[in-house]
C-alpha cells in the first residue's frame, strides 16, 4: 500500500491545475515536499458548486492510527464517505512511493520505488475525507490488478494493490456521480502511461 507520495509544486500551480479555489476554513499548513500518514496534503473537493483546495491530514483515525489506503469499498468504515459524493476528493500527487516486496540482495532491506504519470506532472488519486472532532481527514482509494500483476509497472513492484489514479476526464465524475459509477473507476491505471521516477526519499 502507498504509505509516502510527494506534493513537489507550489499552492498556486495547485490551484490552477484544478481550477480551484484556496479553502478559507484551511487551518492547517503543508510544510514539506512529500506526504506522510497522519501528515497535512492537499485535497480538492467541491462545496456549493465550486471546486477548494483544502488542506487534511492523511489517514481516519482508528485505534490511534491514521488508515490511509480504502480497498475494502463495502466496509461501514468508509462506505458512508464513498457513497456521499460531497465526501469524495481528488489527492494531487507528483510520484508516489511503493515498496518491493523483495529484499535488495546487497542490502538485505526492502528498496523504495517512485512511480509518475509522465504526461501528468501532477495527477490526481481518488480521495474520501470526513470532518473529524479535531481537523478533517482524508484517504485514496486503491485497488488490484486485472489478471498478472507482473504485468504491470506497480504491480511487478507492490502486487498486492495500487492507488487508484483518476483521468483528468474523470474528475467531475468521481466528485458527482453515483457510487456504483463511482466505484467502476477504482481501477489500474493503464501501465503504458506510468514510468518509475528518480525522486530521492525524504532524509530519515
């Protein structure tokens, strides 16, 4: 599951690639380049007809831990956010981050492995938030492979899931439309339109 992804642009490259508006409830600040659970990310939602860019921390809090990644979409645990579309959000990413599955053999430790959409400097995952009784909170949704996940740029990589990436076209859809419709979108995005990056990890 993705646990790590990078926010590389500034607030107003943001704005004006969701053609969205700075959220004026925001209290909390994104401080760094990359996105940790429990950390502040952008997401952009829609309110009254217009579109924000709101500032979150990542992951619902459960048992004192933030839960970052949606693949069980039936569990009572998000289906009330997934099926209310005032509750579903696009999560701007730059790359984000997978882990192998096998140990570097030089190493003997698992190797970070970053993945972009070449033709998108910033895409977007398909979000959830929910207001909490401290700040709102958000994850993405993710999801399995059809047939050989070695087949796959992520899943040769990670092949138990990967984030649900959205198509610019799917934007509005993923924001209004029912659930049913809204969920025949949680699927691989094509592997031929994704490369692995060279973006460092953060220092320790």
């Amino acid at each position: 599951m993705c646990n790590l992804y990078s926010v590389k642009v500034g607030l107003k490259d943001y704005l004006a690639r969701f053609d969205a508006l700075p959220d004026p409830a925001d209290r909390l600040v994104v401080e760094k380049d990359y996105v940790a659970p429990g950390k502040p990310g952008y997401v952009v939602r829609e309110q009254d007809g217009e579109r924000l860019l709101s500032v979150m921390n990542w992951g619902f809090p459960f048992q004192g831990k933030p839960v970052t990644n949606v693949r069980n979409y039936t569990s009572p645990f998000w289906k009330s956010a997934l099926a209310n579309p005032a509750r579903r959000c696009l999560v701007p990413v730059n790359e984000f981050q997978e882990w192998s599955v096998q140990a570097d053999p030089e190493t003997g430790k698992k190797r970070p492995y970053w993945f972009t959409v070449p033709s998108q400097p910033t895409f977007a995952f398909a979000g959830i938030w929910r207001p909490t009784e401290a700040d709102p909170v958000y994850s993405f949704l993710t999801c399995g492979y059809e047939g050989d996940p070695a087949t796959h740029v992520v899943g040769a990589i990670h092949p138990k899931a990967c984030p649900v990436i959205l198509h610019p076209e799917d934007y509005d859809r993923w924001l209004r439309t029912d659930l049913d419709d809204a969920l025949s979108l949680a699927a691989p995005y094509p592997s031929q339109l994704m490369s692995i990056g060279r973006y460092a990890p953060p220092a320790p």
